[in-house]
C-alpha cells in the first residue's frame, strides 16, 4: 500500500467512524493454487473481549468460500471518497497532479461461523442497512422464516479477528499552507466526492498549519 507517515491515521476514533461509514469492503485471500480472490461484502468492526473482529458473510461453495477454508489469512480494504488533485492548484504549478482518498486494510485470520451466529449477522446487517428500523419488511426477523431457511443453507457467516490496521488518509497533508486551501478551494467546487474530500482536509487544517 502507499505507506508514507504523513498519510497515516493514527485516531482510533476516526478509524473506526470510517469503517462504519464505508462498511461495503474488499475482501481478500489466496485458494489452494495460491491464486488470489476477492469478493465485497459488507463488513461490521466489533470489539469482543478485549479484542477486535470483522463479522460478515459471504455464499458458499464459491472461489472465496473455499479460499477461505484453505487459508484463514484475510486483507480486508475499506474504501471512502476519492478525487483527482491538479498539479496546477500547487503555489508552484510545475509539479505532477495526484489523488486524494482515505483508505483502511485490515489483516487477519478468517475463522468461519455456525448458523446461530448466522442469524445474528444477518439481522445486524439487515438493520443498519435499515437505520434500526425493526419494522422493516427486509428485516431478518420479519422474513418469511420458509425463505430465511432456504437462503440461509447458501451461506456462511465468519469473523476476522485483526491481527494489524493500516490506513492511508492522502489529503495533501505534505503540501504548503498556500497550496493546501487552494486544494480546499478547488474541491470545494468540485463534486460530492471533491466536497467530501475538502471537508477531511478542513477538519486537519489547523493542527496542520498551527504555527
């Protein structure tokens, strides 16, 4: 991943915000021809005993599936808004444009669930995707239980307990205070991805640009 100290978060808080924010991730593994595979799923952070898991789940008897019953080592990539920077917004315009976006990759040992913890994912699911509304008919407990049976024979719930996070936040956190709020400036005007990005830089201006 790009890895330079200045495009690291270190707010645990702030972390944990943007998981929760952008829950719908990439997650990752090798199968038994060590070939790499990949599905999105949403996943949800929980803090359990002292330790932190990812709980999901995904359908069975598919690439991942069985990937992940070769190999319990996971790369989950959380992904927020992202936008074009121009080179020409620097105080020196003879410098390369780039890209701005927030990004955290979670390590970790897959270990696959028993049903009970099935219904317990798929209701947490169901109701953030829902904003709590226990009234719902997409709800887990509100389903036709013949249905919810059926479809929960085709999938598996599972747990990643994370064994290292690392982010890159890249806001031009290494750029003059000049370029950096033309940067704020031209986003600012640009789309909501552009506006999103602006609104995380604002946010870092000032311990930034303190002295």
């Amino acid at each position: 991943m790009y890895n330079l100290p200045h495009h690291k978060e270190h707010n645990e808080q702030v972390i944990k915000d943007f998981i929760k924010s952008y829950p719908f991730a990439f997650i990752t593994g090798v199968d038994a021809r060590n070939q790499p595979v990949a599905t999105q799923v949403p996943l949800f952070l929980e803090e359990r005993s002292g330790r932190q898991v990812l709980r999901g789940h995904i359908m069975k008897n598919t690439d991942h599936h069985k990937a992940f019953l070769h190999n319990k080592n996971v790369l989950a990539v959380f992904t927020g808004k992202h936008t074009y920077v121009s080179g020409t917004w620097y105080s020196n315009p003879h410098t390369p444009s780039t890209w701005n976006y927030m990004s955290v990759h979670i390590k970790g040992i897959v270990r696959l669930l028993e049903d009970a913890a099935l219904e317990e994912v798929l209701r947490m699911t169901t109701l953030y995707f829902e904003d709590q509304n226990h009234q719902s008919t997409t709800v887990y407990d509100n389903i036709p239980e013949e249905f919810r049976q059926r479809v929960m024979g085709a999938i598996v719930a599972f747990e990643v307990e994370i064994q290292e996070i690392d982010t890159v936040f890249k806001l031009s956190q290494d750029r003059d205070a000049e370029s950096y709020r033309n940067i704020i400036e031209k986003l600012m005007a640009g789309d909501e991805d552009a506006r999103v990005i602006a609104q995380e830089m604002i946010k870092r201006e000032k311990e930034l640009f303190s002295a």
